[in-house]
C-alpha cells in the first residue's frame, strides 16, 4: 500500500498528558502498518484532582515516563534501537512544555543512535489512526473529522494525502465541551466517557427527553462550529432547574444529543460539498459509541457508496502508534529534519 522508505519505525507522542511511545513494522509486500508496540502512560489519575491538565505537573511527568516508555516499548517489540529505521514524533500542536520532552528526547535519540527523524503534526497523527492494519487503499478525496480535547476540524484529503482545513471551531473543542459540561454536572475528569455513559443509561430506561439545548452553528454556511454557546446554555438550565441532580442523565443525554448532531451535519455537509469517497473520524471523542454509530448510519444514508472509517478505539485517544503510522506514509513525501533543526510548531497549521 505504500512505498517501503522504513521497515520499523518509533513513534513518540508527548502534546498533553499521555507519554507515549510505539513501535509499528511496514509489512514488506502489502505495505500494510501493523502495530508491535504501542506503550502510553497516562497522567489522567494525576490531573483528575485539578479538573483538567495542569501543564507544569504534566511537563515534569513526561520527563519521568518518556525513557521508561521507550525502553517498554522496544522490549514489547522485541527489536532492538539497531533496528529501528525512523524516528516519528509529534513536533505540535499542545502544551508547549510537554512537547518540548518528547522532542528534546527525540533529539538526543536520533544523534546518539543516529537515525532520521520525521516531524509530526499532532492532528495529522489522529487522521493517521485511520491507516493502522488497513487492509485495502483508501479511496480520495477523504472527509476526515477530527475531535480531540484540544481540537476539532474538518479536513479533506485529496490522493496525493494532501491535507487541508476546511473547517474548525471557533471556540471551544468537541472534548472540551465534554469536559466542562461534566464539570458542571458535578462529575470528573475527563468528560468524555462518563457523559456518554450516563447519557447511554438514560436512553436505555427512558423515553424521549423534553430538556432543549442549541446546536450553535448548525445551518451556517461553513464547515466552523462552535461549543460555548450551548456550554452556556447547559449552565443557565442547571442554575434554573433545583432538581438538576435527579436528572443528570438526562442532562448527559440531551448534551450529548446535540454535540453529536452538530458533527454529524457538518461532516455530512463536507461530504457532499467535496463528493467524498471516504468518511473518517478521529481524535479522543471518536470513542464515543453514539458518535461512531450515528456517523455510520449517517454516511450509510447519505453516501452509499463512501466507505466509512474509524481508529480502534485504543488509537482514537492520544497515543503513539499513530504518530508512528503517519511517519510511515508520510516519509514518501516530507523531508526528514536533522536532529539540530527539530522544533516545536504550535501552529495548527497542516503542512
Ligand atoms: O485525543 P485526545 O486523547 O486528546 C487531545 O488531543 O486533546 O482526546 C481527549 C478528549 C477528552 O476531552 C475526553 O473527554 C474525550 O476525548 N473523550 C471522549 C470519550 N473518550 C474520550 N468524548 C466522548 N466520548 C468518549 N467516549
Ligand atoms: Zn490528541
């Protein structure tokens, strides 16, 4: 499926609270990226207490974890540095302290075993989620939503794997709506999974709820969208509503509902306007089952001809074989950075 620049290849992700390193192969005759090792240590236990990713605690744990988290996953692998062909690692966006680790180990790495060193878009390493264990090309130009804790954006990708932004939010992320929409519902951190969980267990035992939230941005003539309005929104009804607690469920699911429908009609939209051959999610929020049902059932509807794609779930989260796989493609097409010139790029900004 593509050209073999690199049979090995060690990928490194640090733009948040996960430390991350894999180790994926490219299979000789199908091209195919298959994952040997993908080794993450999270910080959520860490960052719960505050309600969020403090960056200076999350800086001094990558400092920690990052060795550790090599050496684990070179001994998952069972290969040793020798064999190693390319380092990948994720050069932004993120906290900038906590990618500076991954990017300084990656320096000293690549000059002490002296292997090349591919630089990675954060993003473009959740698009490339898509392309583990594939098991035929993918089909362009490519519809690809992306919905993390720190961003959410529509990409096409046209054959030559170019991509490009055509939408994004104006204000907060999908996740980040997740997150603080259970900060005010009085649950953790991350909001994420226990949001849709409660969300799934009013829709088992309940009929349709009565509660109404906007979808900002629904019918705007672009492909932007924006959360704070219906944070907002949630906000004012908990204030007004003494009986909140009892129905927190049901303030779950009617959230839920309508984050998931802005995704959908906006990627839906995309779709159409760019005759998509391919629908992909990815990011942290398309873990979320009704996300990944519905965008399915969407695409099915709407394009039935379109193949729709999504991670695994363990590569939907922050990890680093993600960032491993996109190196592998993308060694066809970028120059690899000597180890001097490795850099920090916050911009969101694909190349
Ligand atoms: O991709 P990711 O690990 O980190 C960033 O790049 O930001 O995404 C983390 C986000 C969090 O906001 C979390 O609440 C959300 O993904 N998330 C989910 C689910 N699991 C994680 N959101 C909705 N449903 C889930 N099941
Ligand atoms: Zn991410």
């Amino acid at each position: 499926m593509i050209k073999i620049r690199a049979k090995y290849i060690l990928g490194i992700e640090s733009s948040c609270d996960e430390t991350a390193a894999s180790i994926v192969k490219v299979e000789k005759i199908s091209g195919q990226v298959s994952v040997l090792a993908n080794i993450i240590s999270s910080q959520i236990e860490i960052h719960k207490k505050y309600g969020g990713v403090v960056p200076e605690i999350a800086a001094r744990e990558h400092v920690l974890n990052i060795l550790p988290v090599i050496n684990e996953a070179l001994e998952k692998a069972k290969i040793t540095e020798k064999e190693i062909d390319l380092i990948g690692v994720t050069k932004g966006p993120g906290l900038i302290t906590s990618l500076i680790t991954g990017l300084e180990t990656v320096r000293a790495l690549s000059f002490a075993w002296n292997k090349p060193v591919l630089e990675i878009n954060h993003i473009e390493g959740h698009i490339y989620s898509n392309f583990i264990n594939l098991t035929e090309p993918i089909k362009f130009p490519a519809i690809i939503l992306t919905v993390s804790g720190g961003h959410t954006n529509l990409v096409l990708m046209d054959k030559n794997q170019k991509i490009k932004i055509i939408g994004e939010t104006l204000d907060d992320a999908a996740g980040e709506a997740y997150d603080k929409g259970a900060k005010m519902l009085g649950l953790g951190y991350p909001g994420g999974p226990i949001i849709s969980k409660l969300a799934n267990e009013f829709k088992n035992n309940h009929q349709l709820s009565d509660l109404e939230l906007p979808r900002p941005m629904l019918n705007t003539p672009n492909f932007n969208f924006s959360f704070s309005g219906l944070k907002t929104s949630l906000l004012y009804k908990l204030q007004k509503d003494k009986n909140w607690k009892k129905r927190q469920a049901e303030y779950c699911f009617a959230y839920q509902e309508a984050i998931i429908e802005i995704l959908i009609k906006k990627t839906i939209k995309a779709a159409k306007k760019y005759e998509a051959k391919t629908v992909m999610l990815s990011g942290g929020v398309s873990a979320n089952e009704e996300l990944r049902t519905k965008m399915a059932e969407a695409v099915k509807t709407n394009f039935p001809k379109a193949k729709f794609l999504v991670p695994e779930r363990e590569y939907t989260t922050d990890n680093a074989a993600m960032i491993a796989t996109a190196a592998a493609y993308l060694i066809n097409k970028r120059k690899t950075a000597p180890f001097n010139k490795l850099k920090v790029e916050p911009s969101l900004q694909l190349k």
